[in-house]
C-alpha cells in the first residue's frame, strides 16, 4: 500500500458507484470513501445506510449542502419554500447525517458553511453560528468554499476566514484544493500564500480536482484535464508534507472509469513529485 491515504466519493444513495468503489477498495488502490450524506425518506435511508456500513470501507461522511437544500449560514436564501419548512428539512438532514456517522463509525463529518446573499455576510456569520449552537458535534470538519459560484458568494474561503467561523465551536478543517484556487484567481492572491496559511489549522481532511487556467468556479475537472490549472505542485508539495491526512478525490462522474483511472494519475503524481 502506498504511503498515503487516499478515497473517492460516493452518495449515500448510489448502490452501483458503491459497489465500484469497493473494489478499487479491495485491490488496496483506495484507502477510504467520502460518503456524501443526502436527505432520504426513514426506510431509503436505512436501507442504503445498512448497504454502505456492509461494505466495511474505512468512511468520511459529508454533511448535505446547500444543493440538497441544507445551508447552514442563510437557511432562506435561494430557497422559495416556506421557512418551517426548511428547517424542517435540514433537521432531518442533519439528524440522518449524525446517525450515519455513528453507524460508520466516521471520525469526519465534513460541512459547509453555505451560501448568502450580496450584503448578507454578517447576518450569514451570525446564523453559522446559531446553526453550529444546534448541532454541536466533535467530528464536524469546516471546509473552505469558493469566494463566488453562480453568482452568489459562499462563506469561509480562506484559511482565516474558517478559524473565524469555527471559534471554539470546531477543531478541525477540510482544504479542499480547487476551492482554494478559485478563490485566490477571484480575489487576486496567491495561491501558494493562501495554501502555506492552512499550516496553522489542523487540517483533518483533503479535497482534491482540478480547475481550468485562472477559473474562479469549482468544475471538480480530472486532476490530467487537459485545461487543468491547479498548481499541482503546490498541492503535492502540501500532500507530500502531511501524509497521514487522508486525500478524498472528488468529481461529477462517480463511475469507475473516471475514478480508477483518477487513482492511477495520483498515484503517478505522487511519484513525480516525490524529490520536491
């Protein structure tokens, strides 16, 4: 087995992308899954709950986002449906997420803080806060989003900005990589700057795609793309320094084509980068 940890991820309710994964699993080229946590009715949930825990995968969960109509700093933004209906459904979202990681045994719960409207910053801290006040669990891991996608602007994008929002509410951090770059060709920074700041976070978890030369959106693009433009080797570099952080592989296309082949580029990437 290779020095690193590294998983790709799956949706709860993705059986078939499961079951690929678990052989990538089984020929030892995966270390873990990150099980991407979406709202299902009771016996849905179960029953793919009780189909991801038989595979007996060492698991990262992710906490629904704001595409499955979970958004921790602004519950109402985007979001046409009456309020008490929101809240119900990210009530359930994250009761069902909390149970997941018990019953996998997850150590990670990754979570976004979510998107605000223009001029809404303050408030959306304000409601992260209150949010985190109601679901106050260890193993929450805030992530750094894109400073913009769509249009709209995303909450906590660097490194400073995530020990802000956790306070002393959470411990650890997801550096998901593309996100990272996005938000420096939006706001004009360094990369390698804003990469070097994570080293003062406890960084428990990585997300790693690529982005096209200069883009300020999150495509989750094949780390070989031929438009690829992520520093790879800034973020090797990063890999190679803490190996023990697992890495988690993140794209569109849960296929095995795309995963297996994926596994093999970061494999050779790895090699490349091994003398810098």
């Amino acid at each position: 087995m290779a020095d690193y940890n590294l998983g790709c991820t799956v949706r709860l309710d993705d059986p078939e992308a499961l079951s690929l994964l678990a052989e990538l699993h089984k020929e030892g080229a995966i270390n873990h899954i990150q099980v991407q946590a979406v709202p299902l009715p009771r016996p849905l949930f179960q029953e793919h709950l009780t189909t991801v825990a038989a595979a007996g995968i060492p698991t990262v969960v992710h906490a629904p986002h704001h595409g499955h109509g979970v958004n921790p700093c602004a519950p109402a933004a985007y979001d046409d449906r009456p309020l008490n209906e929101i809240e119900a459904h990210i009530e359930l979202a994250m009761s069902q997420t909390l149970e997941a990681a018990d019953t996998l045994g997850t150590e990670t719960i990754v979570l976004h803080a979510g998107r605000y409207e223009p001029g809404g910053r303050s408030a959306a801290v304000e409601a992260f806060s209150g949010f985190l006040d109601r679901h106050a669990d260890p193993r929450f891991t805030l992530e750094n989003l894109p400073s913009v996608y769509a249009g709209y602007p995303l909450l906590g994008n660097t490194a400073g900005e995530l020990a802000s929002l956790a306070g002393n509410k959470i411990a650890r951090f997801c550096l998901d990589f593309p996100h990272l770059a996005c938000t420096a060709n939006y706001r004009r920074l360094s990369f390698a700057e804003e990469l070097e700041r994570f080293e003062a976070l406890d960084v428990a978890l990585h997300h790693l795609s690529n982005i096209r030369r200069g883009s300020i959106t999150d495509e989750h693009l094949e780390l070989d793309h031929p438009d690829g433009g992520l520093d790879l080797a800034a973020v090797f570099s990063r890999l190679r320094r803490h190996p023990a952080v697992p890495t988690t592989l993140e794209y569109k296309q849960d296929s095995l084509e795309v995963y297996a082949r994926q596994v093999r580029v970061f494999a050779g990437l790895w090699e490349v980068h091994a003398g810098e």
